[in-house]
C-alpha cells in the first residue's frame, strides 16, 4: 500500500487495523455481558415482564 499510494493512505490502513485489532477486546466483553444478562433474564424470567404496562404500578 505504501509504495503504490503513498505515507498518508498507508499510515491511514495502518491505523485503521490497529483501531480494529484492539476494538476487539471491548466487543467480546460486550457479547460476553450481553450473553450473561440474557442468560440471568431467561433463568429468572424477568424478560417476560418488559412488555407488561408498567402504568398500573403508580398509585
């Protein structure tokens, strides 16, 4: 890429793996709490009562 387009183009890709490459440490830990949560929801069946009207519970 450098010697065909140039420093700037090649300093760009060369960031932009770095980006990528340490973007996939904080994506894996996001999946591993989201898969957590889920998890926890469906054992406790909490996900079941996100879609009751929540109005009825103020007096």
């Amino acid at each position: 890429v450098y010697s065909y387009f140039g420093t700037k183009i090649a300093t760009y890709f060369a960031f932009l793996g770095m980006y990528t490459r340490w973007l996939f440490f904080p994506a894996v830990s996001g999946l591993a709490t989201q898969l957590i949560d889920f998890g926890y929801a469906f054992y406790h069946g909490s996900f079941l009562k996100h879609g009751t009207n929540i109005t009825n519970t103020v007096s």
